[in-house]
C-alpha cells in the first residue's frame, strides 16, 4: 500500500506531520501551503535564498533537451541501480529534482512508490507536479532543513544538483539509498573545446564522496560514458539548459550554434554514486 504523506512530510514552519488535502498541505498546528494552479506546492516562506533556481527557460530547454532522449541510457542506469540496490522502496525523493525526469523513471519501478520532487525552481516543479501526479512536488532549498521526517526515505536521488550532506543522512532510512550524479570532465567535452560550454573540474566523484563521509558511505561508483548526435537545435538546448546560459544572450548564442556546422558527435559522461547510511562505528 502506498504511505500516506502524513507518514513523510514535515511542516517546515513548525515541524509537525503534513496531511495532503485535494489542494492543500496542512499541518497539525495548523500551517497551510495551498497548491498553486499547476500542482505544485510552495514551502519555502520568508526570505528566499541566494541561490539561483533555475529560469522558465532554462526549464524548457531541459525538457526539451530529456525528452529526445539524450540522458535515457542514464534514466535507465538510475532505475536500475534503485531497484537492485534498494528493490523493496516505497518513498522515493529527488533533491533538485528539475522536471522530474529521473523521479518518474525510478518511481515507476516501485509499485506502491510516492515521489517527492524537490525543487527551488518554480518553473521545474510545474513539470514536474504534471509527471508525478500521485507525489508531491515541493518549492524548496536543499541547503534548508528538508521538509521530510527522519529515516522516511527509501531511495533519494540528487542528479546534477546541489547537496545537503547532514539532511540526506537524517531522511535517509537505515537501509536507504542516496544515488548521486555528476558529469565527468569529458561530459559534452567536444563543445566545451569550441568554447560554448562552462569546463567541467575533475575530481567530482571525490569531493562528492568526500562532503557526504561523514554519515554515509559509498558502496558503489560506476562510469557511464557514451556518444550522441546532437543537431543544433539541441547544441543550443544544451546550453540553455545549463549554467552557461546565464552568459549568453540570444543573439550570441544562435551565432554560436552557427557557427557549429551541422550535427555534432559529443560525449556524455557521468558518475553514478551509491551511498548508504554509514554503520555506526562500535567502541
Ligand atoms: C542542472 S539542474 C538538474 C535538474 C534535474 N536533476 C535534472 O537533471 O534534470 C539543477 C537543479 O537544481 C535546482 N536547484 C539549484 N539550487 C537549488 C537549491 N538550493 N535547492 C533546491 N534546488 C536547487 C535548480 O532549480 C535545477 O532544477
Ligand atoms: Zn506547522
């Protein structure tokens, strides 16, 4: 059977359990987050972050972008690792969740699954809300404490997007799985040489499992690496997807693509992390 969000949410304001009403969030003490017209629910009240949440157009251009189909073999490779790693999930959270592409794929191994997205960006999280219609989709900052209860977590996902070490180890349950993505340097690397595309830093893999030592520990690293045909249609929505968009205005950036001559051949590269909770350390 499929859990209650009662048995998941936590009122950010107050910290006591959330009931899910057609079109609302209420807590206990009587704190109340009304769905907004496209589904979504907004938690984060007061002052908003110094983080920048991705733009509408951003938001569209990654859309766009997943749905040709470029990162399935990675879609895939998440849905898999979930399910060997953690084959009984139920609560199945993404932290940065964007447009819920990854979420939906991994909820939709679980049969009693319930997503929670989570999300700064307003503009992902309307997608997002459309894909995952039996979850929640949550405005939120993952640098905030979570809006989740300890230990409710079965398979948390955080795929190119920031990380809360201490947070995910706390939602996290005893036998919870956090799978963590990063693009390798070679990732897009051939437009990073025509000068389109911000350098990716080794070492990723590392720090990641460095910052989360903590309380958890990996258990598995896999690399995943391979080509695609990119039209420039899509050049560009790689771009715009990402944070070089920021550093284009649209003129430049169709100068840019033109320049580009055709299809271009490109590597995809990422690292696939597992972690699980770290077994406490006996005296
Ligand atoms: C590169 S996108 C990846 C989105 C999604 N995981 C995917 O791969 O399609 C990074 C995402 O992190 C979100 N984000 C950035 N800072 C955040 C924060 N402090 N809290 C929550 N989300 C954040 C952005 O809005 C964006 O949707
Ligand atoms: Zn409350």
């Amino acid at each position: 059977m499929r859990l209650s969000p009662r048995e998941i949410l936590l009122c950010p304001v107050c910290g006591a359990a959330v009931d899910h009403r057609p079109d609302s969030l209420i807590c206990s003490g009587g704190h109340r987050f009304d769905a907004a017209r496209q589904g979504y629910f907004n938690l984060l009240t007061g002052r908003g972050t110094r983080f920048e949440a991705d733009s509408a157009g951003m938001v569209e251009a990654r859309e766009e972008f997943l749905a040709a189909g470029y990162y399935g073999p990675l879609r895939d490779a998440l849905a898999a690792a979930a399910v060997r790693l953690a084959p009984q999930s139920r609560t199945v959270v993404d932290a940065g969740a964007g447009t819920g592409y990854y979420l939906r794929a991994v909820a939709d191994c679980f049969p009693d699954a319930f997503p929670v997205a989570l999300d700064i960006s307003k503009f992902a999280l309307r997608r997002a809300a459309r894909r995952l219609p039996e979850g929640v989709s949550l405005v939120w900052d993952v640098w905030k404490p979570l809006p989740l209860q300890d230990r409710s977590v079965d398979v948390l996902l955080n795929v190119f997007a920031p990380r809360n070490p201490a947070e995910f180890a706390r939602v996290l349950k005893p036998d919870g799985l956090l799978l963590v993505v990063t693009p390798q340097p070679g990732h897009l690397a051939e437009l990073r040489k025509q000068a389109v595309l911000l350098q990716v830093p080794g070492g990723k893999d590392d720090d990641v499992k460095r910052s989360l030592a903590a309380s958890l520990t990996e258990v598995e690293r896999t690399r995943l690496e391979y080509a695609v045909d990119l039209p420039p249609a899509a050049v560009k929505r790689a771009i715009l997807m990402g944070p070089a968009a920021r550093h284009y205005d649209p003129g430049q950036l169709d100068a840019v693509v033109e320049r580009l001559d055709g299809h271009q051949r490109v590597s995809a590269a990422f690292t696939v992390q597992a972690f699980v909770r770290a077994s406490p350390v006996h005296a």
